[in-house]
C-alpha cells in the first residue's frame, strides 16, 4: 500500500536506515513505554519495535496513514489517530514515556512549547528524542550572547536539559526535504523555576525579543513601573541587549514580575 506524503501535513519519511538506528539507539527503551510522533508509513516504528520496549502508543493525524499502520503492525502498536495539538499526553498512561518524533516542520515549534508549558513538576515524560529543521534546533540550543539566542531557546531551557544528538542530511528523507534536519534529545530538569502563569514568561521575552538589537533599558521600562529599581536588584546593566541575558534571568525577571502584580 503506497502513500503519498501529505505537504500540507508537512510530511517526510525518514528511510535511512543507519540514522532509524542511531535515532533508537539514543536512549534505552527495553521493557520501557514508548510514544512515537507523526509514525508515518512506520519505518521508526519497525526499529522501536526491534528494541523490545513495552508498549509503544503512536500519534498519527492522517487517517490513511493510521489504516496503513493497523495493517502493518495489527496489534503491536496502539495508534491514536488524532491531532497531537489536541492530546493530552500526560493521560495517555500511567508511566513515564520515552517520546520519539520526527515532528511536522511546520508545528514543530508549536507542539515542543505546548508540552513546555503544560509539564508540571510531575513530568509525563522520561526522554524526548525528537527532530526540527536545523535552523530551529540551533534556536533551542542556542545560549545567551549568540546571534541564534531567543524566545525559543528560553522556553525550552526553563525546564528541559538538551542536547544534540546529530546533524540529518535531506537524503535520509523521502521526499527530500529541502533544509538539513537535527535531532535533539530533552530530559527533565529536576529543579526548575516555578512560575504563576508561563503566559508571563512568553510575554517577557516577546516583548525583550521583539527590538533584540535595542537596549535592555527600553524593554524593562515596558514591563516594570520601577525598572531601574528592578535591574539594580538584579545588577542588570540596561545597557545590554536582551540576548546577553542568560535564560536564569529572565525566570527571574518573570518572578519578580509576578510578585509585584499581586
């Protein structure tokens, strides 16, 4: 049965096989719970299965895809046949998964800052082992002081320890995709900020983000009446710009931004 990858659902199959090895060989999954993302025509699926784990749940929107991969796997797999925008993935079971996804490039940024701020202290996941553009990895990973630095590498460094895993060329594809892709792996940081509302968090750094070149003194005077009293508490020069603040600061910034809103 042949399928036809959907564009609009930003599909492209992984066919390499030496990367699907390198992809489950990057955390352990035997006797584990797993959640496959976007499985596609299965090919990651196959090589999961290979591992042993002791369940493997999948999520996949397209409904041809979803018959396809009953048919491929029966009852090896249980597939959710939904949109992963949609899921609450914390009640798909009671243990901790192992997430793999070679997510749609066009809500791949959308599905990680769901999860983000929907994680409370009792996170849902053990690993995520996921894929992005290359472009938006290097945004996720990216530390303060480089041009790559934003909004994007804060919100998942809040709660999320990363790193890289490798770089995938767009031969491994099917269709080829025109950009090289990277795969990153995310486990949970056991301490991290608590925050009131990450909504706080998403509107501090869009609005310190939005005239990145600007100097931090016009931002802070946006967000808080007392902004020189703030910096000084937190000895920020307002001569920076807002990428040579590290991530801890801005949680910070956000905290005390919530205290004072009381």
């Amino acid at each position: 049965m042949f399928i036809k990858p959907k564009k609009s659902l930003g599909q492209n199959f992984l066919i390499d096989h030496n990367v699907l090895e390198q992809i489950v060989d990057t955390v352990e999954i035997t006797n584990k719970e797993v959640l496959e993302i976007g499985p596609g025509s299965g090919n990651l699926t196959t090589f999961i299965l290979k591992k042993n784990p002791k369940k493997i749940y999948t999520i996949e929107k397209d409904d041809e895809l979803a018959l396809l991969l009953k048919d491929k796997f029966s009852d090896e797999i249980i597939i959710i046949n939904e949109d992963v925008l949609k899921i609450s993935e914390d009640k798909i079971s009671n243990e901790k998964l192992t997430v793999f996804g070679n997510l749609p490039y066009n809500i791949s940024t959308e599905i990680l800052s769901k999860w983000i701020v929907n994680i409370d202290k009792n996170f849902w996941f053990e690993n995520l082992v996921l894929m992005f553009q290359k472009e938006v990895a290097e945004r996720i990973i990216a530390e303060s002081n480089t041009s790559k630095y934003g909004r994007l590498s804060i919100l998942s460094h809040w709660k999320l320890n990363i790193k890289k895993i490798i770089d995938i060329k767009p031969q491994s594809f099917s269709p080829r995709p025109k950009i090289d892709s990277t795969l990153l792996l995310f486990t949970p940081r056991e301490n991290f900020f608590e925050l009131k509302d990450a909504k706080n968090l998403e509107m501090i750094t869009r609005v310190f983000f939005s005239q990145r070149r600007k100097m931090l003194k016009k931002p802070f005077n946006q967000v808080f009446n007392n902004a020189k009293k703030v910096a000084e508490k937190f000895d920020i020069d307002l001569n920076l710009r807002p990428q040579n603040l590290k991530p801890e600061m801005y949680f910070k910034l956000v905290k005390e931004y919530e205290s004072l809103r009381r």
